[in-house]
C-alpha cells in the first residue's frame, strides 16, 4: 500500500480552495423579492339608446299626366311640423295636385339615453337620398309600378320646448332619457312619365342618432 503524504502547506491550500469554492456558490444564489397589491375591476350594462319610428314619412297620391308635363320634374317638399303637429307640404316644382290620403311627416322617439335632461342629440341620414321601390300600395288600390321616384333632402323638427317653436333641423333635447322628432323631405318624380310608373312605390332611410355622452 502507498501513501500519500500531503505537507502542511498543500494542506493549508487545499482548505482555502475549499473555503473560496464554498463562498462562491453562495455568492450565486439569488434571493427573488415579491409584492402583492389589487387592482379594482368593474364591469356594468345599460340599455342602448333605442330608436323606434311611429309614424312613416309619406307623400300621399299625386295625380299627374303622362310622357312630357308642363314644368318638366315635379319635385313635392314636406317641410316637417313638431311631432304631432301638422307638416306644411310645397309643391316646388312641375304639375300635379294632391290626392287622398295625403302627405304625413314622419315621426321618431329616441330612448334609453343615459345623459342628462336637455342633452341636445345629433341625427344623421345613412344616405342623401334614396331610389323608391315599386311596391303595391294595398290601402290606396296603386299597384306595383316600374320605378322612377327618390326622395332627398331630409330633414327633421324636434319636439316644442315651453313657447318656443323649434327650428328646421336643430337637435332634439331629452327630457327623461327620451326625445321625439319628426322628418320630412323631397320627392323627386321625372318629368317624362310612362303609364307604367304609375302605381305605388316604397322604400327605407337609415338613421343615426347619438347623445355624445
């Protein structure tokens, strides 16, 4: 058997390297910190503002003559009263006279708005005007026509607030989260008409309105 015999000075270096390599895996251990703290989460739902449309915009039945008509277009305004009240209807232009039943302002009621009474709300029209489609029109006996008709230029006239008559287009107001106005326009009929065009016509307008909360 062979020993080894270390002298006091390897033994003494051997100790120190042991010391400095115990020393340094210390020094690579990490000590992670951590924190705690909330944070508040809130969730809620509401109604959307809800607008629904009582009354359509109509034009009635207009009489008028085929192929070429002194004055060429005739174009109908219905310049819309306050809701429930009367619209004051203008023939701008071209020939023809009014018929039963005749013209009627359309009328809408916004709901389920969130801001504070007198909030003033925009409305907006998806389109400037719009083509009529041929449709029978059941309680005035028109048939279903070939087309021809638009309506342009709408407009609207909100509901009355104490004495003061409202101004063409200005902003309906709300009272208790709701608003009513009503809406008018133009009807556009060519100035050269075949007898095909007569009968009934429809058609719909898409409308925006926003309380700007």
């Amino acid at each position: 058997m062979i020993s080894t015999r270390i002298s006091p000075a390897q033994w003494l270096g051997r100790v120190i390297s042991g010391v400095l390599m115990w020393e340094l895996g210390l020094a690579s251990v990490v000590y992670a910190e951590s924190g705690q703290g909330t944070l508040e989460v809130s969730a809620g739902l509401s109604a959307a503002l809800q607008l629904s449309c009582s009354k359509p915009l109509t034009f009635g039945v207009w009489f008028l003559t085929p192929d070429s008509r002194d004055g060429g277009t005739t174009e109908i305004e219905i310049s819309p009263g306050v809701p429930g009240g009367s619209p004051v209807t203008n023939k701008r232009s071209g020939s023809g006279s009014s018929g039963f039943p005749g013209p009627g302002q359309g009328e809408c009621t916004v709901s389920g708005s969130l801001a504070d009474d007198d909030t003033e709300l925009s409305v907006t029209f998806g389109t400037a005007s719009i083509d009529l489609q041929p449709e029978a029109v059941l309680f005035q006996g028109l048939p279903s026509s070939d087309g021809g008709l638009s309506v342009k230029n709408f407009t609207i006239r909100p509901a009355a607030s104490g004495s003061t008559f409202p101004a063409l287009n200005s902003n309906p107001k709300l009272t208790n989260g709701e608003a009513t106005f009503a809406v008018g326009g133009h009807l556009v009929i060519p100035g050269n008409l075949t007898s095909d065009q007569f009968g009934g016509y429809t058609g719909t307008v898409t409308l925006t309105v926003t309380d700007n909360l």
